[in-house]
C-alpha cells in the first residue's frame, strides 16, 4: 500500500461551501503537481463541483466561471485525469480533515485570497536556456540551418535523452542525470549547500554533491564557484587570511645616514638610574645603529636624541621612518623635523614590519644583550654600548662589509688585534722608533687612498644589497594573494578582539561588517565607514561583500 500524504487548506476571506469545494481541489491539484504526479483519480462528496468538471451541468456564477476555467486548466497538465463523486459517508477521511484540520498548524496552507486572483493558473512559459535547442531536436527534430552546426548539435544531442518529457543526460558516474534549468539549479544549489542537508560545501564538493543526488547542467562549476561567492555565513565564517594582501616593496637608500629609522625598545628589566627602555635608531644604506636607554619615552627624550646623536654626529637626514606611537606622534616632533627640514613618516598601524629595519635592529641588540648578561639583567645599560660596538663592526652577510667599514673606509681595530697582535698591528709594532715616523706617513697616505676608494666599496655594497632585495621580494611576492578595493566597495574586516593574543571565541564570526570604503588612501591602506555612517542600498546583498585584510 502507498504512502497516505495529508493536506489541509485554511481560507482568511468570505467563500461559500461550493467556492470552499474548488478551493480544495484547486489546492489538491496543485500539491498533486508538486509530486510530479502525471495520473490522478478525484474523489468529491460534491455534486455541483463534479457535474461542472465533467460538463454535465452548466455553470452560471460568474465566481464559479473563474473556479472552473482554473481548475481545468490544472487538469490539461495531468496526462490521465478522473473526477468521481462519492456519498459524505464514504468520504469521512477527508470530511474529518476538513473539521479539524491537521496536528502540526505549520503544515497548513493559509489562502488570503482566492486562488485565481493569486497567481495565473495556465503554465507558464520558461525563459529561454541552454535546454531547447536540444529538446527541439530530441522532440521534433529541429535543426540549425547550417551543416556544421547541425552536425555539431546531433553529436551534441546524442548524450542526452527524454523519458516522460523531461531531459535526462548520460554520464558517466550515473547511468542518467536529470538536466535542470537556471532556475531549477539555483534551488539544487542552494537545498545541497545550505539547506537542512547543507554543509556549506565550497568548489568541487558542491559539485560532487549535486552530480551525486542525479543533477546535471553545463556549467556547473562556474555556478557553484559564483553561487558559494555569494553566501554571507562563508564570508563572514571564512577561514583568517595569511597570505599577504600586498607586494613587497623594499626602501633603498642612496646615500649613507640619508634615512633613519627610529623605534623604542622595552620595556627592559628595571637598572640603574630608573633606566627601562631603549631608543634605538638604525640607519637605511650603512645598518649603523644608534642607541641610547631612557626612563621614560616622551618626546623631549626623543627630539634630544635626535639632535645629539643623529643630526651633530651624521648631519641632517632626508627622511626618519617611525611608528605611531605617542613619544614620534606628536607636535614637538613634527616642529623639530619641519625646522630642520628633515621628511617625518609614520609606517601603519596595522603593518608594523613597514619599519622593518627599526623592528630589526630592536631584534639583533636584545639578542647580543641576552647573551652577553646571563643572569645578570640589571646590568643591560653598561653592556649596552659593548653591543653596539660589537654589531656595528661585525660583516653583513649580504655584503661581506661591516657598517664600521661602509662609514668610515676601513675595519676598525678592535681589542683582540692588540691582544693576540694581528698582521696589520703586528707590522706596527716591528717598526724601530726611528722609523715609526715614516711608517704613519706612509699609512696616513694609505687611509687617504681607502678612503678615496670608499665610494666604490658603497657602490658594490649597494648593488649586493639591491640584488638580495630583489631575491626577498621574488620569494615573497609568490605568496601574495592580491586584494584591491575601490571607492564605495561593500568589504568585511577582520575581527579584532581587546588583547592581540586573543582569539575569536567558538563558533564566533572570523569577519565583522559589513564597511564601505571611504576612501583609498594608498597601496593596501583604506578609510572605511561603519554601515551605520551611511545606508546601505538594498540592491546590495550578500554577493556585493568583498573580505578585506590589511
């Protein structure tokens, strides 16, 4: 015995009992068309509505006129039809039906209005798809008028076939797919994607998903890639970005002390004099580190800094790279700059790294100084200047050249060459006093030459430096995943938390939003506004969101 499927019907207008009977079998037609159901027998404990079907009476109401010309419209899409009236006493099922209506109310329809004034009952025609000309062919045998492209249709056809008017395709992971029209897609994909059975599946598991339950059309994976695209709960759920947004882009400097940069290091073990941090100032061609402790960061430290150790030591420079923090950020720095001329940058705030050789330098001196101090912590302000010194003369991988060398021409002498005399103080000591003399003369003369030869020692050391650049830039730029947002663009952010090593809670959003770009203000660096600041259109929706990631 087949399945027993309920249906009720709740009418919110006027009708009287022979409306009411249509209504009923207006709504059964309709759930029996849902099913796909081609053969239908009807049972009807009323006369009238039977006898108008069956054209036995003839109707006069100008209502009833309208129940009939619907009800028999929906009987023309039914290959077999029959209408048979039946005694109340026979029908009690559905007459019980009819009184108390169904236990779960959610399944009940509610008709606010009479089913002919409600939708247009004659079968509608479809939009034109990549269906028809195959179904023209497979139905009438309806060809092109060119012979390559006939040729090209019936070896095109011969993939597919019809059963009962629909068009199926033969694949190969079924013996046969059911081909859906661009409507009748976008319900598959969204019932496999986010429906009661939905995983939220992306790419090629949606797709196997969909070829797996029977349905096929041609451009599967481009739909499924777009329709995925347009999920709000994936974008706002994806997965956090690492890749970077944006290309490497290394600062070259041309001349030595031409730009610095500047940063704060600390807070370090509390020493002597109330010392806690450390600024720290490198410069950009030569890697030569300033650094000088402080008790506190503010500005005054800073802008005495900056003149006593960078400006009366190397002379004014064309730029100085900082951060945003407050003791850089402020008026009094931005005077002392703008009177001597000297161009102030503030790298950004999300980007860190873009004073990557501050952040480096930071890294060498706290290393030197783990190693150096042990256990003795507190004495990191004395050991300070030895670690220096001890960076400062040490070669650069890259160039084979130590800082000391590229600023003053030559290495410096350090205190293990006078203690275990090496050749060049070993050839000094020989000399008998009486020849000293000549000897400095001729080693001034030396230092003179060196120094004439260090614009071509810097100009090799700049074009191994510019070389490695262009390795580290090759090797990072295949990492990047490039992101450009314009004007207006609808984006998603990332979701910052109070505290950076916090994460976002379980089962929380990755990505807050929606924002729209105010303004681009530069390379991977927007100005955005809240959707509270202006109203959203409600043209947009969830395939206008672009994810955005500084």
């Amino acid at each position: 015995m087949g399945a027993v499927l309920h249906q009720a019907v709740t009418l919110r207008f006027k009708a009287t009992n022979n409306q009411a009977e249509y209504e009923a079998l207006i709504a059964g037609l309709n759930f029996a068309l849902s099913m796909a159901v081609k053969r239908i027998q009807v049972f009807s404990d009323s006369l009238l509505v039977v006898n108008q079907i069956n054209q036995t009476f003839e109707t006069k109401d100008e209502v009833l006129k309208k129940y009939l010309h619907q009800a028999k419209s929906l009987i023309s899409l039914f290959k077999d039809f029959s209408l048979t009236h039946v005694p109340r006493e026979e029908n009690q099922v559905a007459d019980r039906l009819a009184k108390e209506g169904l236990p779960n109310l959610r399944r009940t329809q509610v008709f606010e209005r009479p089913s002919f004034e409600c939708t247009e009952v004659s079968p509608e025609k479809q939009p034109p798809c990549w269906m028809d000309r195959i179904l023209d062919y497979l139905k009438s045998g309806v060809q092109p008028d060119g012979r390559q492209e006939a040729q090209k249709l019936k070896l095109a056809c011969a993939k597919y076939t019809l059963i009962d008017g629909e068009l199926y395709r033969r694949s190969y992971a079924k013996p046969l797919t059911k081909c859906l029209r661009p409507d009748e897609a976008l319900k598959v994909m969204d019932a496999e994607h986010r429906g009661e059975c939905g995983t939220h599946a992306r790419g090629r598991s949606l797709v196997m998903r969909i070829l797996r339950q029977g349905f096929f059309w041609p451009n599967i994976h481009k739909d499924a890639k777009v329709f995925v695209q347009k999920c709000s709960q994936c974008q706002y759920y994806a997965d956090m970005q690492r890749r970077p947004a944006g290309y490497l882009k290394p600062i070259n400097s041309s001349w030595p002390f031409a730009i610095w940069g500047l940063d704060f290091l600390g807070p370090m073990p509390a020493a002597m004099r109330g010392y806690k941090w450390i600024l720290v100032a490198v410069d950009y061609f030569t890697k030569w580190i300033e650094a000088k402790p402080l008790t506190q960061p503010t500005a005054q430290n800073v802008e005495s800094f900056l003149w006593a150790n960078i400006v009366c030591r190397y002379g004014i420079p064309m730029t100085i790279i900082t951060d945003n923090g407050t003791p850089f950020a402020n008026q009094r720095i931005h005077d002392f700059c703008g009177e001597h001329q000297i161009n102030l940058k503030y790298a950004s705030v999300w980007h860190p790294h873009t004073n990557g050789q501050a952040e480096a330098a930071n890294k060498n001196i706290l290393n030197i100084l783990k190693k150096r101090l042990d256990d003795a912590k507190a004495r990191w302000p004395e050991e300070l200047l030895g670690a220096l010194w001890a960076y400062n003369t040490a070669p650069s991988e890259v160039t084979q050249e130590s800082p000391f060398s590229l600023s003053f021409g030559m290495d410096a002498v350090i205190p293990v060459e006078l203690e275990h005399l090496s050749p060049r103080i070993e050839a000094a000591a020989s000399f008998e006093p009486e020849a000293l003399q000549t000897w400095m003369e001729e080693n001034d003369s030396s230092r003179r030459v060196d120094l004439d030869l260090l614009e071509q020692k810097r100009e090799l050391a700049t074009l191994k430096r510019l070389e490695h650049k262009r390795r580290v830039e090759r090797c990072y730029n295949r990492k990047v995943n490039p992101r450009v947002f314009n004007q207006s663009d609808l984006v998603l952010k990332r979701r910052l938390l109070a505290g950076s090593n916090l994460r976002v809670p379980k089962l929380e959003p990755n990505w807050e939003g929606p924002y729209i770009v105010r303004e681009v203000a530069g390379p991977n660096a927007y100005y955005l506004m809240t959707s509270e600041s202006i109203q959203i259109p409600r043209s947009w929706s969830g395939d206008d969101l672009k994810r955005f990631y500084a």
